[in-house]
C-alpha cells in the first residue's frame, strides 16, 4: 500500500469518527484511542516516507502536505468532540510528555 492510499484510510477513518458527533454512543476512552491511533499512524507514515531514500522531494512533498491536512483534520476533530481541552505543540512541550512520541527521539533528551 502507498503512503498516499494509507493517508486515505486515515482521512476516511477520521470522517467516520467525525460524523459520529451528537449520535456517539461509544465511550470516551474508545473515541480517544481511536483518535490517538489515528494521529500516531499518520506521524508514522511522515517517519517512513522521510527513512526512504527512493522516493523523489515531490513525492516526500505530497505525502507530507497530505499528513499535515489530515492531522489538522483530526486535531479539528478532536476539539469539536472534545476528546481534549488544549494539545500542546511540540514547542510547548518544554516539560511533558508530547502526545505522539517521535520513535527517533523517544531516548534524546533535549
């Protein structure tokens, strides 16, 4: 599967749990891991697509304008639902635990 198709299951999973709104009868620890999962797997496929050396900068540029729209998408998500108050960036992470850890620095302190 490409980067690109598995952004679109993202994006597609994403719209499921948006139109759940107002009708959700699933727990809220459930929509948060499903969320969490999401945003994870779309930070997983920027990671990859930046670890493979075969693909062309337009492509690295594609895959990673598409992650940055459907995390801002879940992020939307995520506040209309109120899944969270506040998601701190990573330069306000000065202190906690970021959300969605970067596996090539979860061991680097800064």
């Amino acid at each position: 599967m490409s980067y690109l198709n598995e952004l679109d299951k993202i994006k597609s999973l994403s719209h499921k749990l948006d139109h759940k709104k107002g009708k959700d009868k699933e727990p809220y620890e459930s929509r948060w891991v499903t969320l969490k999962d999401l945003l994870q797997n779309a930070c997983k496929i920027v990671w990859n697509t930046l670890d493979n050396n075969f693909l062309q900068p337009q492509d690295r540029f594609l895959i990673t304008e598409g992650a940055s729209g459907v995390l801002e998408s879940l992020v939307d998500i995520a506040y209309e639902h109120e899944l969270f108050e506040f998601l701190p960036s990573y330069a306000h992470v000065q202190g906690r635990v970021p959300l969605i850890v970067d596996p090539a620095t979860d061991n680097v302190k800064g």
